[in-house]
C-alpha cells in the first residue's frame, strides 16, 4: 500500500468517526433546545398565573380608556 494510499484511507475513517460525532452532537443540541423552550413556557405560565388578575385590569382599563374616546 503506498503513502497516498494509506493517507486517503485515513482520511475515510477521520471523516466518518467526525460524521458520527457530529450526529450525535446535533441530536443532543436539539434535546437542549428543546429544554429550554419547555423552561421559557414554564416560566411564562407561571408568571401569567400570578399577575393574571392585574393584567386583567390593566387591560380592562386599556380597553375602556380606548372605547370611551369615539
């Protein structure tokens, strides 16, 4: 097997274990984001459940504000 050979061969391999490695690196990144998009919606029910009722009258009042000026 000559040097240019054996070079191409090694290459194959490092490509295919980097292909592998990288696979496997897109599919945790992905379970991550999907974490975190899980913990924003968490924080934001959560947040809406304990400021519900003075969103409800910032909003009542935004509305009768903007209806009595027809």
């Amino acid at each position: 097997m000559s040097l240019i050979e054996l070079g191409w061969l090694l290459a194959g391999r490092l490509q295919a274990r980097w292909q592998r490695l990288h696979a496997v690196h897109a599919g945790q990144s992905t379970v991550e984001y999907a974490l975190v998009g899980a913990l924003v919606i968490i924080a934001a029910a959560g947040a809406l459940t304990l400021l519900g009722g003075q969103l409800n009258s910032v909003f009542t009042h935004i509305s009768t504000t903007l209806g009595g000026s027809h």
